[in-house]
C-alpha cells in the first residue's frame, strides 16, 4: 500500500540508484516447470542482445509457492538499458514465447523502488 509519505521517501533515497534494478513478475503455478526450463537454454540471440543493451549480472529467483519472480540486473544506465532492450529485434519474438508462462498483466515488469543499499 502506498501513501504519499511512503512514495516521498522512495524517491528521496540516498539508496536510489541509476545502476540497479529489480523487479517482479508472476509465473502461471501450472507452468513453472516450463518457464524455468526454458530459462536453462536462453537463445544466444537473446543473451547477446541483454549484453548489447547494458544488462550485467542479470539474476531470476523464483518463489515456487505462487510463481513469483524476482529479476535483478545492474548497468551503467538502467532506464536506458531498458528502452535498448525494448529495442532489440529478438525482443518482440522472446516476450511473444514467454508470454504463454505468465499469468494476465504478470507479464509485465513492476518495478520496485530501491530505499537500502550496504555496499
């Protein structure tokens, strides 16, 4: 739940930072086998896209009780390694073959804010 307070102290962060991100998706239950099979054997297409657009220690975790996915990456920029993701010609093609996986709207990256950081 968010208040308006709440939201001030996200965006005020001294933690806030342009190089990493986080965030969630949901994976169908029924389908998590499939999914996280299907993340074994990334296309190279794919790999080499997320490398040319900025993406480094690119990391999924799965919570296997309800089909939540964690995703993290680092990059010098990420909202502009996001658009070149966006970009990408592999792109259209990935998301058209796991959109089969997720459930309707969890397909769709929700962004959490970070507010922590210990380096």
């Amino acid at each position: 739940m968010s208040t308006p307070d709440l939201d001030r102290l996200l965006a005020d962060s001294p933690a806030r930072s342009p190089h990493r991100c986080c965030f969630v998706l949901q994976v169908r239950p029924e389908k998590l086998t499939e999914y996280v099979g299907a993340h074994q054997d990334v296309w190279a297409e794919m790999r080499q896209a997320l490398a040319e657009a900025g993406w480094r220690n690119y990391s999924l975790f799965l919570r296997a009780e309800d089909g939540m996915i964690i995703g993290y990456f680092e990059s010098e920029d990420v909202e502009a390694a996001q658009e070149a993701i966006a970009r990408a010609a592999i792109s259209p093609r990935w998301e058209a073959a796991m959109s089969e996986y997720f459930t309707p709207g969890g397909g769709e990256k929700q962004i959490l804010p970070q507010y922590f950081h210990l380096a």
